[in-house]
C-alpha cells in the first residue's frame, strides 16, 4: 500500500481525458458559486476580490458580507459536500454528487434564500465559448468523487509551493487564488510599471474587466487542469506585455517548453508529479520562467526581489 506521505499521494495521477466531464461540471458549479462571492464583494484590484482560495477539505469562497452578518461558501473534496455557513450561526448544504448545472444552481440559490440571504447573480458563465445560462444547463451533470478529490488534491501542492515561490519578492504580488471564470490556481508578480491596454477578447467576459485586470505589466504562473485546447494538466507561466524574445528564453526543467499558439511556457503537471522532487522541480519552472520575463522586460529586480527571511 502506498504511504499517503509519498508523492504519489500528494500528486496523483490526474488525466484529463479520464474525468473531462466532471473537470467541466465542477467547473460550472464553481462559477455559480463564484458569481455569489462576485455579487457580494468589494472591488479589489485585478478582480481579486472574486478568487476563491484553498482549504484543508477543498476550496472557501473565504467571508462575504450580508449587512452585518458574514457568511461563506465551502466545496468539501473529502466528504464531497457544499456548505454555506453564517457568522449568526445558521449553515445548510447540499451533496456534491452527480447533478445538472442548473439543478446545482437550483438548490444553492434555494439554499441562500432559505439562509435569508437575497442574491441575485448574472447565470451566464465566464470565459466559456457557447455558456448556456445556468438555470438551463442540463448538459453538464457529472461528478466523480475520486477525481474531484485529486484535483483538490493536486491543487492543495501547487497552492503550497506557489506560496513558498511568492515570498521571495518584496513588489507588489497577488495572493494565491483560484478563478473560477478561467479555472486556474495563479500567482501573480507585478514589475510596478503601467501596460498598453490589453485587447480584450476573452469569450462572455467584458474587456473592461480584463483590461483592468492586465493595467499593469506581470509576470504570471499558475497551474491549470486542461479543457479543450489543452488536453493535459499543466503549470503555465506567462508575461503581459509579451516582451521581445521572451518565448525563446531557456527555461527549467528539460519538460517545459514555450508554446507558441497560447503564448506561455508549459510545463506538464506530468513531468512535476513524477520527478524524484515534484516541489524542486516545479520551483525551477516558476524561477526560471520568472527571469525570464524580468530579464527581457528589463524589470528592476534589485527592488523586487529579496531572499526569503529563515522561518
């Protein structure tokens, strides 16, 4: 039996093709949460205000408010439940089980409405060519318990290294989170200086948002599971501007490579979960995608960079 301390436990196997129906239901089910969060957050730069964030069981919306009371919304991977809990005491879930999107979306508006809790969310997804609204989406219905857990499970490694890589530098850097419009776990590290405006263009997304999401030059990693155009699980790495000679930099390790179509570097969360040290390797990729972006966009890392103090 293997140890749940090895890697292959903290890493499992998580091929795309094997759970690519419930990859996209869980999708769409994060949506009709995040649009919850969306309607009941403060602004925050970047849209980070709507990002959802790891637990030890699965993923938090974290506190939103309501008036004076505070309530949350929790996707439990290890008990596969949903939970909506009030700072007044009050909570009530539902099982995360196969089911419709609008069904989902059905049950957890009957849930907040039953809360006392009145919100109302805009059902058309984010970033998804041909979205159906929520309350008509029978298509997408399928959950797989074990899958949903290695996601999380793959999740929870990447946040924790993510983590250990943002906290060598002292400019200005988004939290780790998770965006439940693109599906991804990012990190991202800001240079300070302004960018063009972005063209925009992104499916059921207004351009205003993505422009003032991108206002600022970055350097950005993340880690995505994969959909239609990337049929694999992958760490990503990208800079907004593109500058001259990025994608022709030498990165680490030997597996990454640029890919010319979207953009970024990839590396195949493949090649991280079976190396002799997925945290070492997956730390190079992050380093050195970095560099590469600091160095071709001549960023002054002397003010943004530190060596991490010793815990």
């Amino acid at each position: 039996m293997t140890s749940p301390n090895t890697s292959s436990a903290a890493w499992p196997e998580l091929p795309y093709a094997v759970w690519a129906d419930t990859c996209s239901t869980l999708h769409l089910w994060m949506q009709v949460v995040g649009k919850v969060r969306l309607a009941r957050s403060a602004w925050v730069n970047h849209s980070w205000q709507v990002a959802f964030y790891l637990s030890a069981r699965g993923l938090t919306t974290s506190p939103m408010a309501d008036g004076q009371r505070v309530f949350q919304i929790d996707f439990d991977f290890v008990d596969h439940h949903l939970a909506v809990t009030t700072s007044s005491g009050r909570s009530a879930g539902l099982p995360l089980v196969p089911m419709s999107v609008a069904d989902f979306y059905q049950q957890l508006m009957g849930l907040l409405a039953g809360l006392g809790l009145d919100v109302s969310i805009r059902t058309t997804p984010n970033e998804v060519v041909d979205a159906i609204p929520f309350e008509q989406d029978q298509v997408h219905a399928a959950y797989d318990p074990t899958y949903a857990n290695r996601y999380w499970r793959v999740l929870l490694q990447a946040d924790r290294v993510f983590k250990q890589f943002r906290s060598g530098f002292t400019g200005k850097c988004s939290p780790v989170h998770l965006f439940w419009g693109s599906n991804d776990l990012a990190v991202t590290r800001f240079s300070g200086r302004s960018a063009p405006p972005h063209p925009g263009g992104i499916p059921n997304l207004p351009d205003r948002i993505t422009r003032e999401a991108y206002s600022h030059e970055v350097s950005s990693a993340g880690f995505w599971p994969g959909d239609a155009r990337l049929d694999y699980a992958a760490f990503y790495s990208y800079a907004y501007p593109v500058p001259d000679g990025f994608g022709d930099q030498t990165v680490a390790p030997p597996a990454a490579f640029f890919h010319p179509e979207l953009g970024e570097f990839l590396l195949p969360y493949d090649a991280v979960r079976t190396a002799p040290d997925p945290d070492a390797t997956l730390l190079a990729f992050l380093h050195s995608t970095y560099e590469a972006a600091a160095r071709t966009a001549d960023w002054d890392r002397a003010e943004l960079e530190r060596e991490p103090p010793a815990a």
